[in-house]
C-alpha cells in the first residue's frame, strides 16, 4: 500500500469498456507526513474519494483485487480514504471535517 494525495481528475470518453462508468483521479505520492515524494499517477476510485484526499492506493496486480478493479485493465487503485496518520506516537495528519 502506498500513502498519496489526491491532486486531480482525468475525464477519458474512450476507453476500455471495463472502465467506464469509473472515476479516474491523480495521485501523487507522499511521505508518512503527507509531503509530496513522486511522480503523480491515475488510479481508479472505489471509495468515492476527491481533490485533496490522502488515500492508500495499491499498485500492480493488487490494484485488481477490489470489487470494482476485479478483472480490468488497471496498474493503481484508491482502496482507502485516510482519516489520519500517527508516526512514533505523533498524529502527524488529521482529515478536517
């Protein structure tokens, strides 16, 4: 599992059958504290998440173990919206309200 930020959207009328009807989003990936530390990339969103979540994304063949990726042609997906994160004791995220 990866931390990410969601950072935007992708809008694609033409593709794989399998895919359509799904929300494609941007994530970049972070460190434990929420700071960005890669390239960005899509992922598929099974849990209704938007611009400025922190997610748990998994990549590769576990991206197509949830229900909705099951059997599709996808290499990222957002399984978990993340409410908050501790490090050595320290909540060091907290999602507002």
């Amino acid at each position: 599992m990866l931390i990410a930020k969601v950072i935007g959207t992708t809008v694609s009328t033409i593709k794989d059958e399998k895919l359509t009807g799904r929300k494609l989003l941007i994530c970049r990936p972070t460190d434990e504290h929420g700071n960005p530390s890669g390239k960005p990339y899509v992922a598929i969103d099974s849990v209704d998440a938007g611009i400025g979540d922190l997610v748990l994304t998994a990549a590769g063949s576990s991206a197509r173990q949830t229900n909705i990726t099951k059997d599709t042609p996808v290499d990222a997906v957002i399984m978990a919206v993340i409410d908050s994160l501790e490090v050595g004791g320290e909540v060091v995220f907290r999602k507002s309200a």
